[in-house]
C-alpha cells in the first residue's frame, strides 16, 4: 500500500490538489468545489467508460484524475456542468481512440479544453494557476515528478529558457509568469505526448517554446504533439495524412479565433486622452473582456496620480502594468477592481491582462506618460 504513494500520478495528484486548494485561499471559493469535482468525476467516468470499450478491462483512473485536475484549474470557472462533461469526454475520448502504436496523440486535458473552447466559446481563463502568483514557487512542485521522475527536465528547462529569450516582456515577469511555470512543469512534460531521448527533449521544449510566440498555449502544445508524433515503420501513409488534416484543423480554428479577435478590437474606440487640468488624481475607466481592452491607448501626466477602474464585461481577467508595479486583482465578469499608481517617467508602456494566454490574444494597450 505504501508504494502507492510513490507513484508519480499519485504524487502530482496531491500537488495538484496544493495547488488548487491555494488558489481556493486566494479566491472566493465559491464554485470552485464544484467545479472541480465536477471535472475530476466526469473525466474519471468516461475514461473508465471508453476503457473497457477498448479494452473490456476495469483499472484505477489515476491519469484521468490528474487530467480532470487539470481541466479544473484551466477551464472558465463560469462553466456549466454540461459543458464540463463534453470537455472531459473529449479528452478522455482522444486519449482512448486516437492513439498511434499504442500511444495517444493528444495531451488529453489540452485537447479537451481547446475543442469545448470552440464549442462554447469558452477559452482557457487559467484562473486556478494564475492566482498563484504570491506563492509562485508552489507551482516548480510538479517539475520534481515530471522532469525528475518521469525524465522530461532538458524539456522543462529548454522551455522556460527559450520562453524567457524569446518573450517581450519584463525580465522577472518572463521568469515568474505563473502560467507559463504550470504549464511547463504540468502540461508540456506530459509523458505519452512527450519524447523520452534527452536531445528530442530539447528540440521538443525549443519547438513548443517558438510556436507560443504565435499562437497560444493550449494549441500550440497540441501542435508540438503532433510534430514529435513518434511514427514507426509500419504507419500507413493515409495515418500521416489523417493526422496532417487534424494540424491543419487546429492552426485554422486558431486563426480564425485570432483573426475574430483582432476584428471584435477594430470596432472598439482606439484612443482616449486624459486631460489635466486643476485635478489632483485623474481617473481613467478601461474595460476589459474576451479578448479586448477599451480603449486600447491612454495618456497621462509625468507625476500626477493615476486611478484606474477596471470593468470586466466577460470571462476572468486582470490588469497589469509592470513598469509602476501597477496591478488590479483578477476578478470574473460583472465585476470591477482599481488600482492607482504615479507615473514618474515619460515613455509609452503597456497595459495587458496576465491571466493565461490574454496578452497575446490581444488584451493590451498603451499608456502614454507625457
């Protein structure tokens, strides 16, 4: 019984239940509970249902626990129980079904959230990750299962380095973006997705780390998948194909999603200016939702006190400005948060939504410090 414990699956089980249930201390925890039981309970029975249709035999569920798990932590907290279900069914349905050599194709959970994204237009909130940032080194815990127990450390460390050279972005936010950490040290070193030799590990981290320049996490990992399928001699050249149409499928829907998200921006007002006059603090109201930040450029005064209202209109977002160490609480639709801060240089910065994959699906703007 003791050996149980000392089983990986087990071990990032219990890690990931840490992590969930700091973020509970940190959110309202309302919802929360549900959402991940919900998720754990109906990825655990679908996977025990399409088992012992493949292969009429019953086992313990350890991975549709952690992939339930994962689902949780990832998925719009807002979600209903029915679009939970489809998310976990899918993912549980490609691990089954879509296998090669005996290997499925897909990170499950990844799969599942980027197909039900599409189907409800619901995309990855990561709220239960993204809420870690007071407590970030809770989420380098599953790199001691996953890149020391199950060898995926050169994919691990290859991204994160690649991710911190290649990504815009403020030096300490690139190293402790809580986002990219979880999703470094639990999705990416998935073992069934994953190479094992240590050199296509490092090619593997380096691919992932380019394509989310791109693209966003989910997809881009889905992609990676598939270009590190390990195929063998006796795969049939239609097998190949078939798998080529579902790269395409992929790319496409996230470029149409992108390209929706660019057009939803170009019929938001683009500028607002801040005039001061014989005002002490000048307060300025953006409003935020999926995927957009209005107005996307703002102008205020070197050394005079700024306050900002941010509205979220849709999904589970936040707002950041790194330059002023500025930054509102992460808060889900319908609600409001402030931050005030005092600019003291001039130059053009940026505002963005840290929550996930936000920034690069176009929350950002400008502030401009005249």
């Amino acid at each position: 019984m003791s050996s149980i414990w000392h089983t990986p699956k087990v071990q990032l089980v219990i890690t990931l239940l840490l992590i969930f249930s700091v973020a509970l201390m940190i959110t309202a925890p309302s919802g929360k509970i549900f959402l991940l039981l919900a998720s754990v309970g109906f990825a655990t029975f679908f996977d025990l249902l399409f088992t012992f249709i493949r292969k009429r035999g019953v086992f313990f569920p350890y991975a549709a626990i952690v992939t339930g798990m994962i689902i949780a932590l990832i998925i719009d907290p807002n979600a209903f129980w029915y679009q939970i279900a489809v998310v976990s069914a899918i993912a549980m349905g490609t691990k089954n079904f879509l296998r090669v050599t005996g290997r499925h194709v897909f990170n499950p959970a990844a799969i599942g959230l980027l197909i039900g994204g599409i189907l409800f237009h619901q995309y990855a909130a990561w709220w239960g990750v993204s809420f870690q940032k007071p407590v970030v080194f809770i989420l380098l815990l599953p790199a001691l299962i996953s890149g020391i127990r199950l060898r995926r450390l050169p994919t691990i460390i290859t991204f994160l380095i690649a991710n911190i050279l290649f990504t815009q972005q403020p030096f300490l936010s690139r190293i402790f973006d809580p986002v990219t950490l979880f999703f470094a040290t639990v999705m990416l070193p998935e073992p069934m997705t994953t190479p094992f030799n240590p050199k296509r590990q490092i090619l593997y981290g380096l691919t992932v780390a380019v394509i989310i320049q791109q693209i966003p996490y989910i997809p881009a990992l889905l992609l990676g998948n598939i270009l590190f399928l390990k195929y063998n001699a006796n795969i049939r050249l239609m097998t190949k194909l078939y798998f080529s149409i579902i790269a395409f499928i992929i790319l496409a829907g996230t470029g149409l999603f992108i390209l929706k998200t660019k057009s939803d921006q170009a019929t938001k007002p683009l500028a607002i200016a801040i005039k001061q006059e014989a005002v002490v603090e000048n307060t300025i109201t953006i409003e935020g939702g999926d995927y957009y930040l209005k107005p996307g450029e703002i102008r205020v005064k070197k050394d005079q006190k700024v306050k900002i209202v941010f509205k979220n209109t849709k999904g589970f977002h936040d707002l950041v400005i790194d330059e002023f160490s500025a930054w509102t609480p992460q808060i889900l639709e319908g609600n409001e948060a402030e931050v005030t801060f005092t600019p003291d240089k001039i130059g053009t910065f940026e505002f963005y939504c840290s929550v996930g994959g936000h920034r690069g699906l176009g929350m950002k703007g400008k502030l401009i410090v005249e």
